[in-house]
C-alpha cells in the first residue's frame, strides 16, 4: 500500500507544473460552476455523477501545486542566502587571496594555471570562488583554474574588495624558476 503511494506522488512530480495547474483549474471549473453555467458547458450530469471522485482529485492536485509553489519559492529564498553568503566571503579575504583574484578581474583572464599543491588556490576553491576548469594539467604550466561566474560578477561590481592585495599569485613555473 505504502509502495503505491509512494509511487503516485513520484508520478505527481514528473507532471510539468502548467499541466497541474491546468488540471486544478478543469477540476475546480467543473466543481464550482454554477449550475446555469454547468448545463451551458454539459458539465453537469458528469459532475453530479463523479462528483465523488472529482472533489478528492481536485484536493489532491491542488495540494500538489500548492507544494510546487511552496517548493518553487523556498529554493529560490535558499538560492538567494546561498549567494548572499558566498558573497560575503569575498569581503573577508585574505591579503593573499586577493592577489590570486587580481589577474581574473583587472587582467581579464578567465583562466589561470596554479600547482594543485597550491594551498591558496584550494583555499578559493573551498569556498566556491575559484573551480577546476579541467582535470588536465601538468608539473610545468599547472591546473587550468576559473572564476566562478556569481564571484566574477560581484567582483567586477565592486572591485574595491582586491585592495589591499600582497604577493599575487605564483604559477607553477615561477615556483619551478624560484627553486633552481
């Protein structure tokens, strides 16, 4: 029994939300229309004769809907604090982690080459600013790193959070330069 259940409601959210909204509003026209209208329409010997079945199946889609928009609302809150977050983490960087930003926003780039070594960078990529743009990469040239886009655009918008920067960043091959 439980099982069916189960397996009813997994049917229900594979339904596209437009088509429940459309079954919610045939089920509450058929129900709720007045009786003139209901005869204009020939809706009424169907409602009067399922009416039993009609009136549990339009509770049932509409809490349904109900719970889509419910959902579709709270995801979109978490999304929001989410982001809200990330961004404040960029307004408590380190000095050093701020040179490691500089070359995406006032160089432009889109792509830096870091050691996987470095602890700075997967100290960005911990906190969702930075991510692995491929898992290829070598001793010489390093791993190919990315901004993430929501840390870009903010970046961009306020570009005084990389004041303050020391150091910058240091490649793979100027560590491999520095040790010879």
């Amino acid at each position: 029994m439980m099982e069916k259940l189960v397996g009813f409601a997994d049917y229900f959210r594979k339904i596209p939300a437009a088509f429940l909204v459309a079954i919610v509003s045939v089920l509450g026209l058929i129900l709720f229309l007045p009786e003139e209208y209901a005869k204009t329409l020939a809706v009424d010997g169907f409602r009067n004769e399922y009416r039993v079945f009609l009136g549990p199946a339009f509770l049932l889609t509409l809490s349904f809907c109900a719970a889509r928009v419910f959902r579709f609302f709270i995801l979109g809150y978490r999304q929001k604090q989410a982001l809200k977050r990330r961004q404040e983490t960029l307004h408590t960087l380190t000095p050093e982690e701020k040179g490691y930003l500089i070359p995406y926003i006032e160089g432009m780039k889109n792509t830096v080459n870091v050691g996987m070594d470095d602890g700075v960078m997967a100290g960005l990529r911990s906190k969702y600013i930075t991510y692995l743009a491929t898992n290829m990469g070598d001793l010489l040239n390093g791993f190919a790193f990315n901004l993430q886009p929501w840390a870009r655009e903010y970046l961009e918008k306020n570009p005084h959070l990389l004041d303050g920067y020391t150091g910058g960043l240091m490649t793979t091959r100027q560590k491999l330069h520095s040790r010879c």
